[in-house]
C-alpha cells in the first residue's frame, strides 16, 4: 500500500502537514535510504524512516485505561475544552478510541477507551451489570438507614425507576470533617451517585472511580497519563459480564 509521505507522516503523529513539510526541509526523512524532501511522493510505509527510525503505522486496536483528573469532558466537542482525548498520545489518538461510558468534568478517576465495541458494549450495557466502584467526598448527613436504603435499590426523585441494588460503605470523616464513602454501583445513569446521595440527604463534592469490575485502577499510573490495557485487565472487567 502506497500513499502520500505527508500524509504518511501526519498520520503516523508527526505533526500537521506544516510540521511533516518542515521535517522534509530539514532532511531528516529518508525513503529507500536516501533523503527524501518531496511531500508529494507516494510511498511504502516500511521503507520511510525519520532521523534513522522505523516509521510505524498507528495500531488500528487500541484498549487504554486513564486516569482521569477532574475538570476535563468526556466529549470530542472542542467548546467543552480540555477533554479526555487531548491526554491520549497521538500515536493512539489516530486510532480514535472512543470511552466506555461517561465521567462528568468533576469526576476523576478510572476511564477505559477503546475501538473495540463490543467490549465498550459489555462495559456499559445496562443488563451487563458491570460493577463500577467510587469513593465519595460528601457534605452533609446520610439519613438514617441508608446502607440498607441503597442495597434495596434506591428511588430517585426524578426517576420513575429505583436504581440496581448497590452497596454503600460508610467511613470516618476526612481531616475537613467531611464524610467519606464508598459505593459500588451496576448500572450507568447520569450523575447516579451524585443524585443517589442527594436523595440520602448529602452532597458529593469530590467522586473518584477506582474500579471497574475487578479492574482497579494501579496506584502507579499518574493523574493524566493512560497506557494500554492488558489482556488479562480486559478479563478482568469483563469476566462477570
């Protein structure tokens, strides 16, 4: 397969087509193992090399996992800036994964992306009943019998149905006297937590997801960066879907 080097290049995240025309300029692109400097001229990928490297093709499959910080979309609109794509490398970006549900802006936490849909299907397909665990920042008091509340399945006010059984675990107040819980959740709707502890009397002001089915978020993987799923974590979040 033949195309464009400009292209070729663009496509393999060597910058815009202005970017791939500068490095033409400068001589560091090769084809055949000689200097190449015309951006029109149709190629092999396997016999184009910048400053001596192979050039790779982007991988068509790509399955991340991020973690994502608060503040940013889960969106490709540009106007809902800084999204959850503009942290993906451009190596994987070419792949366009998309992500397995929504984290709203104020969420952080465990995000997985992928071109895979199926797998993105079985993550957030309601009758999948993929679990997905948070831990929650609240202010306020939880009413009374709110474990037992929550593992019944909890109405929501705005909500003709209660939501799937869930389970809440409540903890002692963080160094600001706030609450502290986690919960365990099977199902997706928006802002579930965030409205389920409304309808118990508190409000949420940090939520972080740190598990999806039996998949927790590695404590070595920093706020911002993504790296790529292994099988045996894809296993891990799907083995009970």
């Amino acid at each position: 397969m033949t195309m464009r080097l400009d292209k070729l290049l663009a496509h393999c995240g060597y910058g815009t087509r202005k970017d791939v025309k500068a490095l033409l300029k400068r001589k560091q692109v090769t084809v055949h193992g000689e200097i190449e400097t015309s951006a029109k001229r149709q190629v092999e990928p396997d016999h184009v090399r910048v400053n001596g490297e192979k050039v790779d093709l982007p991988p068509t499959d790509v399955h991340l996992m991020l973690n994502k910080p608060a503040g940013y979309a889960c969106s490709h609109n540009p106007s809902e800036s800084p999204l959850v794509y503009d942290l993906v490398p451009d190596i994987w970006q070419q792949a366009d994964p998309k992500s397995a549900g929504r984290l709203d802006r104020y969420t952080s936490g465990l995000l997985i992306l992928s071109t895979d849909g199926q797998l993105l299907h079985q993550l957030v397909h309601p009758n999948k009943k993929v679990g997905k665990r948070y831990r929650v920042v609240y202010e306020g008091d939880l009413s009374e019998n709110a474990v037992k509340r929550v593992a019944k399945g909890l109405p929501l006010p705005d909500d003709d149905r209660p939501c799937l059984p869930a389970i809440l675990e409540i903890h002692g107040p963080d160094p600001q006297g706030r609450g502290r819980a986690t919960m365990l959740i099977h199902e997706g709707r928006f802002h579930q937590v965030r409205r389920m502890f409304e309808a118990l009397g508190a409000k949420v002001v940090e939520l972080h997801r740190d598990r999806i089915g039996n998949l927790e978020l590695p404590a070595d993987l920093p706020e911002g960066h993504c790296r790529e799923l292994t099988e045996d974590e894809i296993d891990a979040m799907t083995e009970d879907a």
